[in-house]
C-alpha cells in the first residue's frame, strides 16, 4: 500500500493549493470514508470538467495545476482526488477504461471522430479494506444541463457512469478496462492520442462552457 500513499510529480499533494483545498474540504472527522466522500463531492463540484483543457505533461496533468485552473478533464480530476487521498494517507491510485460517451459537443465530436474516449480516468480508494472506484469528472451543474443524473459516492460502492440518461437515452458505455496505476501512464495515453485522435490546439481556442450552453440551450 506504500506506493498509494506516497506523492509524485503529478499527485503532488504536498503543493500548497492542494493542503489547502484538503484542509477546507475534508471536514473534522477523521473516519476515512466520511473524509474520501466529502472531498469526491468536492473535486466532482469545485473543479469544472473541461474536455478542452486536456493537457498530457507532468505539470498539466498535476493536481495543483487543476486547483489553480479550477477545471480540468476526467483524468486531470481524478489524480486531483487521488492526491487529496493520499494527503490523508488514504490509500488511492488511478483507473482507466475505454467508454462510448454521449455527453459531448459537436466541436469534440469533429476533433475527435469518434464517440469513444480512450482512456477515461477515475480514482479508486481504498476504504474498509476494500477498493472502490469514484469518478468526480461531471460536475453538477453540467449533468443538470444534459438532463442526467449526478454521480453519488458513498465510499461503500462503486461510483461510475450511468448507462442512460434521465430520458432514457444512452449515456455511457464501457468498453475496456485498462487497469489500475499508482501514477498516470502519460506516455501510454499520448500513443494511444496520436493513433486515434487528430491532436491539434484547435480546443484550446474554444470554451467547453459555451458550447454546452449553446448546444443545450431550451
């Protein structure tokens, strides 16, 4: 369990943003499971999901860098609630599955051509002796403005995406499990990138907000 609780260039929970962020949200309890729950909701809600903010170096990818942008795409959030963990010593680590994702915008679907995202990132804690998987990527304003439901955690089970969406639409679908990691595969998921997306910075000239806002607008 040492390698889970230890800090990284990414997961640099010993940056100043990110004990602060820790001291504000984990609460006065020192159960673990009341403290993981309490800083997920955090992460899902105080940190935007951006998909155009994607950005595969150490310091783009690292938890301070998502706290001082306030936003961030699914993996940049989930290796922000594995370092707010791990600020804990509660043991968390980094998992990755392929999955067909419905919630998009018409500017990800052109760069992209696909409605598969490789790769997709959650966190998984270790609480009562056993791993559970969290995904703080959509915050609740933004499913509310897909019409779908927010992910919930309790620290018991399992937190990820639901299959449809609150009319009954397809919303999610797993693919692939990639496994679990003690820090991020960078240099696996830029290859993956390369052979499957056009990578330009073409998103990076756009906001991810308006668009939703335009695309959901009535």
């Amino acid at each position: 369990m040492q390698k889970y609780i230890q800090s990284s260039p990414t997961i640099d929970f010993e940056h100043p943003a990110v004990q602060e962020f820790v001291q504000k949200h984990a609460g006065s309890s020192e159960n673990q499971t009341t403290q993981a729950v309490r800083l997920y909701y955090a992460v899902r809600d105080k940190i935007r999901y951006d998909p155009y903010s994607l950005d595969l170096t150490v310091k783009g990818l690292s938890a301070s860098n998502t706290l001082i942008s306030g936003r961030g795409w699914c993996v940049a959030k989930a290796i922000l609630l594995a370092a707010c963990c791990r600020s804990l010593k509660i043991p968390a680590r980094l998992g990755f599955a392929d999955i067909r994702n419905h919630l998009s915008t018409q500017r990800l679907r052109e760069q992209m051509q696909t409605d598969i995202f490789y790769w997709h990132g959650y966190t998984s804690i270790y609480l009562d002796d056993k791993w559970v998987k969290a995904t703080p990527a959509f915050n609740i304003e933004l499913c509310n403005k897909f019409n779908l439901r927010g992910l919930d955690f309790d620290g018991t089970g399992d937190s990820i995406y639901h299959p449809f969406d609150l009319n009954g639409n397809r919303h999610m679908e797993y693919l692939n499990d990639r496994g679990d990691f003690d820090d991020v595969p960078i240099d696996a998921i830029i290859e993956t990138f390369q052979k499957k997306y056009i990578v330009d910075d073409s998103l990076e000239k756009a906001d991810f907000e308006k668009d939703v806002d335009r695309e959901t607008a009535g």
